[in-house]
C-alpha cells in the first residue's frame, strides 16, 4: 500500500494521505491552506473519514490547513512538541504513535531543519515508508539558516536516525522542485549530493555557504502556522468540540460551525435567521424555512431599520438565534445587536458561500453550500 501524494505547485509542497483499506479511517500529513478543498474532495473520493491532521513542524513557506480540516471533519490535530504549535490537540515527542484503523504512525524527533521538526514512519503491508518534511528531500535537505536551525544537528538526524531506518526503506520528502515524487534511504546515503560520504565538518561548511534567500512567505506562515493556520488560535481537542460546541467570542454568544447550527435548528433549539440581502438569497440561493432578514438592505447596503423589532419575532420563546450571511462578516455584526437587544445570538462560521480560493471563487473552501447542508436555488 501506498499513500496518496498531493501536491501544491505554488510552494512545490508534498501532502500525504494514509489510510487503512478496511476502516476507511484516514490521517493527513502536512496539509496546505489553498488546497483544502482538494484534500476534502480526495477524502471524499476515496471514501475517507479524517482521523488525524500532522504537521512535521512549522512551516515557512507556506500556511496549513490543519485547523480547518479540523473543523471540516472533527480530525484530531498533531505536531512536533518542540515546535510551539500550541494549537494542535497532540504534542508530539519521539517514539509517540498515532493510530488510525489497524494503521500506526510513528514519530521520529529528526532536528536540524528546525529544532523540533519530525519525521514519521509508517509500515503497510510489510513496506516501510518515511515521511521526512524538509528534514531529508531527494538529493538534498532542508536548509539550516533560519528557525533554530542547526546543520549540526540535521547532519545527526539524516545520518543516525534516518539513514538507519533500512535501505529499502522508501522516502516521502516534503518538496521537490524537479518533478521527483519519491526516492529510498538507500539511493540517499549513496547519491545525496549533500549528506552521502560527507564528513560534519564538510556538510555543515555547504549548508553554511548556501546563502538562500528568505521564504516569501515565512513572516505570515510561521506565525499562522503556530496557530494551525487559524487566526484565533483555537485549540483542536481530542474530541474535534469544534463541530460539538460553540467557539467563544466577544460581544455575543459565539461562533459555530454551520453543521452544529443545522443541528440546533433541526432540534427545535434555535432559528436559523439569513441577515443576507433580497438579491443573494435569489440570486445566489437560500436555505429553506430560514428567517429572511437582511441586516443592510440592498441597494445602498443602509442597515435595515427594521432589523430591531424582526429579530425579536424570530427569537420568541427563548429561542437561540444562528445568523447566516455570506462569509461570517455582516452576521457577527448582527449577533452583536441581538446581543444588545437582551437575545442569545450565535454567528455561523464561513457564512453561506465561505471565503475566496486563490482564482477568487467562493463555495470552494468552506461555507454552509460546502457542507452539503440543505439549500435550494431559485
């Protein structure tokens, strides 16, 4: 068996999809903002449920999505202790194993890239595979020049813990720039062009005379990174509550994810209210039996002076309210204000359509229509 290898031509990142063929349970390693919708359309596709995100540490080149395919699936959250990913469920430190299925990953603590970077081994049908980040790539490794990285270190964890793990082991790096998808430990100790018969004192002098320029993106990565590439710094628990519970927030009740809404709403515990305008909720579509009240009235986008007394209606009987526009935005405003009115008022995350992908089109990375959540279209 085999992973699934996606890749990301924008930071030529590897993502790797494990999973056990009976359990159909699934873990995810190193996966990439932008290609969130990929990476569920694959799970999908392969009749996958998500059982863990990884991370083999904080990445600078480019932002995870570990933190909203937590919320997408319920999957558990994980990454390196010595990384400062506070937000992952599961800090892991060397030998720890992650289970899915029959199926076990194994962390091995490989520094050097940065202080706390791992590498993970998984056996499957007898074949040993490592997934080593940008500890080990194909012909080379990763640099050592930022990060509390140390060529010292990357030097001892390619040759003594790597480089030991068996010839015919097969390596998953975590980019490549040339097209290569894999390579073995053996054809690494023999050919890579960096570490193969190199003394320390010979490879840290080449790391030490790479001069690479920065990452483009590392001074927004790293620290969305830290995060799990979630702004408010939420912490994915062992349960995966963020599709359970309400998310905290100031000024109203809270956020929840639109499942969790629909749940509520289903249950007889609180009325869904669309705070959209007229024309996106005909043009763009509408969720049937929902509350039409539209938070600004269209055109000239002027706050509806009716919103006061309407959202009132709607509440009777104590019921909770779940505000839905088109991205989470105008809806928060509106929990505000039925907040202010003395009402218990929750935002929907990601709204009905959710935020753009990177060719500017909604639906693709999130929002109520994203769930599969009942809607219709006139």
């Amino acid at each position: 068996m085999k992973p699934l290898q996606l890749f990301d031509p924008a930071s030529s990142t590897y993502t790797y999809i494990l999973f056990d063929a009976d359990t159909r349970d699934a873990l995810l390693i190193d996966p990439v903002d932008d290609q969130l919708s990929r990476d569920l359309a694959a799970l999908r596709e392969h009749g996958l449920k998500l059982a863990w995100t990884v991370e083999t540490h904080a990445h600078a080149d480019h932002i995870t999505s570990a933190g909203l395919l937590a919320e997408h699936t319920g999957a558990k959250t994980a990454a390196p202790a010595g990384c400062g990913i506070g937000s992952a469920s599961v800090q892991l430190k060397d030998g720890d194993t992650l289970h899915f299925g029959a199926q076990v990953l194994t962390a091995l603590h490989t520094p050097g890239h940065t202080a706390g970077s791992m590498s993970f081994v998984w056996v499957a049908e007898g074949a040993k595979h490592v997934f080593t980040g940008d500890t080990l790539l194909i012909n080379g490794c990763g640099r050592t020049d930022f990060q509390s990285g140390s060529a010292e270190a990357l030097y001892h964890s390619l040759t003594q813990v790597l480089f030991a793990l068996g010839d015919d082991t097969t390596v998953w790096p975590g980019h490549d720039y040339q097209g290569r998808t894999h390579s073995t430990i053996g054809h690494e100790k023999s050919t890579n062009a960096r570490v193969a018969c190199k003394s320390l004192a010979e490879f840290v002098a080449i790391m030490d005379g790479l001069n690479l320029p920065q990452p483009k993106r590392i001074a927004e990565a790293v620290p969305a990174n830290l995060l799990s590439g979630l702004t408010a710094g939420l912490r994915h628990d062992m349960d995966g509550l963020l599709l359970s519970q309400a998310r905290p927030a100031q000024g109203y009740a809270g956020d929840v994810a639109a499942p969790l809404a629909w749940q509520w709403v289903q249950a007889g515990e609180a009325v869904l209210v669309d705070v959209r305008t007229d024309a996106e909720r005909e043009w763009v579509g509408f969720v049937p039996g929902a509350t039409a009240l539209a938070w600004k009235q269209w055109p000239g986008m002027t706050l509806n002076a009716q919103f006061d007394e309407a959202v009132r209606q709607a509440a009777a009987g104590g019921l909770k309210l779940v505000l839905l526009c088109r991205s989470g935005v105008r809806s928060i405003a509106a929990a505000k204000r039925a907040t202010e009115l003395g009402l218990e008022a929750y935002n929907i995350l990601e709204g009905f359509e959710g935020d753009p992908d990177g060719d500017a089109h909604r639906g693709r990375k999130g929002g109520w229509r994203f769930h599969g959540l009942p809607w219709r279209q006139n």
